[in-house]
C-alpha cells in the first residue's frame, strides 16, 4: 500500500465559534485558537480541520460565505489568520481548510446580481427554473427542512438551494463558476494551507433534468436526491489538474449519499481526485430510514456490518476516513456510549479504542477527546441551529410530532449538542469565554474540563493521547488489514488487524454486560501483549470476562 502523510496522521476539528474566545464577546475566534495550538500539540494531533473562518452572514455558522477571500469579522482579521497558520506551522500542525462550494450565502455578491435579472452576467452561476403546473419544478427538499427551491418575484422564478434559503447552489455546469473556485482554492493554497475538507462534494452536479424523488416524512425528497450527480468526477478531477497538483494536500470530501462504488472514484489510489471521503451510513444506523428525528437506538450488529463493508471495501482500493463525530452529529459518548456517571469514561475510552485501531485517517471532533456529552437542552429557545428549529416547527406544525417528542430527540440527535463551549476548565463558562456564550455551555463542565483531564493520567485525553501515539509508534494501526470476528455479537465489537507477521486483536464491549469471551483460534494468551484498555489491569486469558464498556487491544507478533 502506498504510504502518504495524511494516511499516517490524525486530524482535529475546530469549529470556531465555539473553541476559544478571546475578546469576551462570548464567540470564539482565531486568536482563541492560536492561544490553544499547544494544547492540540500535546494532544499529538498533526492537522487541523478549520470549520468555515469566511465572511458570512451567519444564517448556517459560516456554511454560508458572502466573500472567500475575507475572514468573519466575528473571528478576527486575515493578519490573525496569518499569525495563527505561521504558528500552526512553527509547531508542525497543518491546517485545512472547509470548502464550501455546492453553495455560497444570498448575500455573496454573484447572488446579488444574478436575481437582478434573467440576462445578469451573474445568473448563470446559479440554478433557476421556471414554475412547474404553478409550482415547484420539483419535489426536492431542502436540508433544512420544505422545499428546495425558492420562488424570486423580481424575475419570476425559482432557485435551487439544497441548504437554507440564504444558500442558493452555485450552478457547476457552467465553466466560470469552476474557473471562480478554482481562483479562490489557489489563491488559499498561496497563502500556504495544506488542504481541503470539501462541504457537501459530493452534490455538486445535479442532472438537469430535475426529477422528483421519493418523499420523506416531511412530503419532499431528501437533499440527497442528486449525490453523484452525472459530473462530479469530471468536475473533481478538473480540480486536481487545475488547482490540488500544485501541492501535497490532504483533501477530505464530505458526501452524503456516496455508495461504496461511488467513494472508491472519489477517494481512489490513483490520487485523480480527493485523498479520502467522509461517508455516512455509520450515522443512520440509529435513524428511522431517512428521519434522523427519533430515539431509536443503534444495534450494533448494523454498526459493524457497515464499518466493515467500508472497511474491507476501500482496502488497497481508497482510503477511508474515521469519525464518530463532528459539528452536525451529537456526541457519540450519549449516543453509542454511556454518558451517564460510571461509565462515561469508561464508554469514552472504548469507542476511542473501537475507532483508531481501523484502518483510515481518524478525525477528533474538539471535546470528543474529553468525552464530552450531549447538553441539556431545556426547550426551543435553548437552539441555536436552524435545521433543529426549522425541522422542530415543521414536524410539529405538520403534526408528525408531538412538540415534546421533538424535543427528545432534538436533545438526542440536534447538531448543537457538538456545538456547546469547548470545557477548558471549571471556572465560570468553562473558561470558553468572559462574556455572555452564544449558546449555552454544558453545565457539567465542573467535571468535564480539559484541565483536569490533562492532569490526569486515567482520564479520556491522556487515553486519547496514547492511541495517537501507538498509532504514530505502529505501522500497522495505519496500514494493517482488518477482519471482523463474530459479526452476530450484539455487544462485543471484536476485529484484528494485520501487518506481515504481527498481529493485533481490539476487543470492544458497547453493553452494560459482562459477556463471555473467548480467545480465536491461533491467538494464545502467553504470546500476547496488551498495548492499551480502559481497565486499569493487564490481565490476558483465554476466556476472559469482558467488563462493562470494556476495550482491550493485545498484540502478538
Ligand atoms: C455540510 C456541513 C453542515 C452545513 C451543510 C451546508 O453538511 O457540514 O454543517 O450545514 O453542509 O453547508
Ligand atoms: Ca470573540
């Protein structure tokens, strides 16, 4: 397997707005962020995914630009964005940036003069369609809930925005918005980023033909309807020769709806189009189909038939990427583990453990390497996310749920439950900021705070700092094959992994239970080592009790 750096390294998501906040306006922002670079240092990560730093009217947290070549007032100046990737790069950290581009805000400046008129230099860099039978052209749904298209009276007709209605989908048909992207990709590349983590790639091409799909709760097709549109791939690929064959980037394309065929063009050896893909069938296993709004608990037998369909699928093929979390999941300690008090460290350690022994490039959502949990959201008003409000008033008023139903699940599944204060410490907003916090910060941070955990040489970072290292140390957490041992298990999440003649067997309990376990075949206790577990003993049997929320990694060689 060819070895490259971002295969042997782990990455780290900031979003800004709540990482660090400097200036005690209660959001945070890039000095925030040059202030706390040593602690992702000591953390032993090596790049950085920075969630969009771009001017932006702030509709969807900056997934919605108004001008990629400014940085939010909010988050600072482009000198600050300087000073903190000079400083990223003297302590030998990456940077990579989000590319947001299946869309820009109404308010970018292509937006304003497209919807000025029908023969606008500018409308084409968008998707208009005239009405259908008076309506939609369509049944496509908006991620945010209604429809996907927006009527504009000042020229009769409707633009297409998968998103919110403040993000119009750019139109990557036409060859002058690719060349606008491309500009603007190179333009950061000057500047010195090592790469891109690409928004929603993976829907940029839309069939233009426009076909309904099948409807969703809510009575429209999901967002996802046109995923690996016609073009994609030419389009990727243009990208590549035009802008990422300049430099040695990582690129991470985040795509919804990508099939396992799909991704091995997207993410591909032959290095044609992105490094690695984030795909999401690991996400829905705990969704009612294509409803995340419900509490419906995960079997794991489903979670590791899919992780292992991409695991064994991408092998010497692509190049998968690792996550349990990120800005629009809930945390994975409340929803795979076990955030209530005993076992939440232990839950913590074990998904840590269960995720970075596979193969693929592991990405650490900031507070997840805390095992921080999901927050006690009290009712509406306590959101700050507009696809958990949009969906709240939509399903409610539509009667599909109750408005205390919603609530549960919002407090299960909505994406502000990442998005609560990073918890640096005890003192008053968990030292996130000396102002009022945009969104409430999660009150057990008296507990959970990274100082304490730093101090403590049995607390979920310093564990997160060790796989960080076993995985630098190994090369076979990097490039070791992986095989699924007993599938049926409801409880034990059990692999190996191997690399010429070493050996490594990762044992992962997701229950409350003791379950029996005995060794495989061709694995004898005496020639075992144990590299890491969440226990604090090392003791290796052939039949072992595997404890509540047990990880074990032993290696033979
Ligand atoms: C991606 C982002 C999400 C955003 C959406 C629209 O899914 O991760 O936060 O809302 O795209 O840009
Ligand atoms: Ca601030």
């Amino acid at each position: 397997m060819e070895k490259k750096w971002w295969k042997e390294s782990v990455v780290y998501q900031i979003y800004p707005r709540s990482f660090k906040d400097s200036n005690g306006d209660g959001i945070g922002d890039l000095k925030g962020i040059l202030e706390k670079l040593d602690y992702l240092k000591e953390l032993g990560v090596d790049v950085i995914w920075l969630s969009p730093v771009y001017q932006s009217p702030n509709d969807d947290n900056g997934y919605d630009i108004s001008d990629y070549r400014a940085i939010m007032e909010e988050f600072g100046t482009m000198e600050d964005f300087d000073q903190m990737l000079a400083a990223a790069h003297e302590r030998g950290l990456k940077i990579v940036m989000d590319l947001v581009v299946n869309h820009t805000s109404d308010e970018h400046p292509w937006f304003v003069e497209s919807r000025k008129s029908k023969d606008n230099p500018y409308r084409d860099y968008y998707i208009w369609r005239p009405a259908k039978d008076g309506k939609e052209p369509n049944n496509w749904g908006s991620c945010f809930s209604g429809s996907a298209w927006l009527y504009d009276e000042t020229t009769d007709m409707y633009f297409l925005h998968l998103f919110s209605k403040k993000q119009p989908d750019l139109n990557w048909d036409n060859p002058k918005v690719r060349d606008e992207v491309y500009d603007m990709m190179n333009w950061w590349l000057d500047k010195g980023v090592d790469g891109f983590r690409m928004d929603v790639i993976s829907l940029i091409s839309k069939n233009q033909e426009f076909p309904d799909g099948t409807a969703g709760v809510n009575g429209y097709a999901s967002f996802n309807e046109p995923a690996n549109g016609p073009h994609v791939h030419e389009y990727l690929q243009e990208m590549r020769e035009k802008v990422l064959d300049r430099a040695d980037t990582l690129t991470v394309g985040e795509c919804s709806g990508v099939t396992l065929e799909e991704a091995k063009k997207y993410a591909r050896n032959d290095g044609k189009e992105l490094s690695m893909v984030f795909q999401f069938e690991h996400m829905d296993v705990d969704a009612d189909g294509t409803n995340k709004w419900t509490d419906k608990k995960m079997d794991l037998r489903d979670m590791k038939a899919v992780l292992t369909k991409w695991q064994k699928g991408l092998e010497g093929v692509a190049w998968n990427s690792l996550f349990w979390e990120n800005h629009d999941q809930p945390r994975s300690v409340s929803r795979f583990g076990n955030d209530s008090g005993e076992y939440r460290e232990l839950s913590a350690k074990m998904l840590a453990t269960c995720l970075h022994m596979m193969q693929g490039t592991p990405y650490v959502y900031q507070g997840e390497e805390l095992g921080m949990t999901n927050a006690p959201f009290q009712s509406i008003e306590d959101f700050r996310d507009l696809d958990s409000i949009n969906a709240y008033h939509e399903l409610t008023e539509q009667g599909v749920f109750e408005k205390e139903e919603m609530l549960r699940y919002l407090r299960r599944k909505s994406r502000d439950n990442a998005r609560t204060p990073f918890q640096w410490d005890s003192t008053p907003n968990a030292g996130f900021t000396e102002g009022e916090p945009w969104i409430m910060v999660n009150p057990n941070y008296k507990e959970i705070n990274a100082k304490e955990q730093m101090a403590r040489e049995d607390s979920v970072f310093s564990y997160y700092k060790e796989l960080i290292r076993l995985r630098k140390e190994h090369e076979i957490v990097v490039y070791g094959s992986y095989e699924l041992l007993l599938p049926e298990d409801k409880e034990l999440y059990v692999y190996t992994r191997s690399l010429g003649a070493e050996k490594l067997l990762i044992v992962c309990n997701f229950s409350e239970n003791s379950p029996e376990f005995f060794l495989p075949e061709g694995w004898e206790a005496e020639k075992l080592q144990r590299w890491i577990g969440n226990y604090p003993d090392d003791r290796i049997e052939k039949e072992m009790q595997i404890r509540p929320y047990e990880a074990l990694v032993l290696s033979m060689s």
